[in-house]
C-alpha cells in the first residue's frame, strides 16, 4: 500500500504540474511554468484507496465507474481544501471562478476529475497486475 501511495503522490505532482504548465501556455507565457505545492503530495496519494474501490466497480462500465471517481476526487478536494483554507494554507483558490463551491472546487473541473480517477485506476490496476507475476 505505500509504494501505491507514493506513485499515486508522484502521479499527481507530475499530472498537476503538466495542467499547470498549460494553463501558462494558454496565458501566453512562454516559460510554460508548472507548479504544484509539497501539501498536494498526501492528497494526490490518498488517490491510492480508489485500488480497492475499483475492484468492487470492476463490473460496472467506464462511465459509472468515472462518475462514481469524479465523486470520489470531489469529496477528497473539498474535505483537504476546507480543512487547509481554516488553516490558512490551503494551496488553491478558485472563489475567482463562476463554478465553485466555497473557493475549494471547481464544477467545471468534472470531465477532468472523471479522466483522471479512470487513469489512476488503470495505473493502479498494472501495480497489482504485475506484482502477481
């Protein structure tokens, strides 16, 4: 279970990097800088319970299974983001966006949050598989 949490961390740092690096591109910014924050690393890892959640949905289809993800991803983020922004070190700050919910998510960010639970479960799924070879 570590060395899932840990990719899991190292997946996300690399995936929030990769969004962000766009989002400078889209800016016009031609040093196309990504960032992310070392408090990201414990909740992208928590992304590692979606190991066992995906084997009671392996029966289900790709779109109640994302869905269910989407859910998932959503709660974490709220949950971390109001617990952090209490604190006042909350890394991310979206009340500037029309589709928020008290500055901690994004709605507009579903399909994204969809793609990314079906990716980790697809990650998360070829650790199993290939530790039982």
């Amino acid at each position: 279970m570590h060395s899932k949490f840990i990719r899991c961390g190292m997946y996300g740092w690399c995936l929030e990097i990769l969004w962000t690096g766009l989002h400078s591109l889209l800016r016009h910014e031609p040093k196309l800088m990504g960032f992310s924050s070392l408090r990201m690393f414990p909740i992208y890892g928590m992304a590692s319970l979606l190991s066992p959640l995906s084997a009671l949905l392996k029966k289900f289809g790709t779109v109640t299974r994302g869905f269910i993800y989407m859910l998932c991803i959503f709660t974490v983020e709220y949950t971390s983001g109001m617990y952090l922004k209490k604190r006042d070190c909350c890394p991310w700050d979206y009340s500037g966006s029309p589709l928020q919910i008290n500055g901690v998510i994004r709605l507009d960010y579903a399909p994204l949050w969809f793609f990314t639970g079906l990716f980790y479960e697809k990650m998360l799924g070829k650790t199993a598989d290939s530790r039982m070879v």
